[in-house]
C-alpha cells in the first residue's frame, strides 16, 4: 500500500503494527510492512506497487515517526 493508504487505515485505527525488515535480495537494504487488526500484512509500496525499499534503518524509521508511529518491531 502506497504511503497517503496507510495513513488513512492509521486515522481509521486499522494498523495494528509496523515492521522494520531488511529487504530481501537487496543487500544493505530495509522495508517497511504493516499488521492491519484482522492480521493481514501489508508492505509500503511505491507510486507503482513495488516495495519500497529505504537505504538505511535510520530512514526508515524517519518515514514512521513522520506517520505517527512511536515504536515499530525491527527484524533482522
């Protein structure tokens, strides 16, 4: 989902969660995935459905704080 969908799911109360993970088949890489409450998982994509990646953790976590999030779950 693109970033301006999650924020609607986030003022709707949907997320439940966010997951900062590294990116797979790209090295040095991290993306961002979401639980909705029904648990379904859902990645942040680009404008164009494609996972959007982040050069960096620190990046990543910019982007959430940016949403509203105080805390996510990094896995490694």
């Amino acid at each position: 989902m693109r970033i301006d969908q999650i924020a609607l799911l986030m003022e709707a109360g949907d997320i439940k969660s966010a997951y900062l993970l590294p990116a797979p088949l790209k090295e040095g890489k991290w993306s961002i995935q979401f639980e909705r409450k029904n648990g379904e998982q859902v990645p942040l994509t680009a404008q164009r459905a494609n996972v959007r990646h982040f050069s960096s953790l620190d990046s990543g976590w910019k982007l959430l704080t940016e949403l509203g999030f105080s805390s996510a779950i990094i896995q490694r």
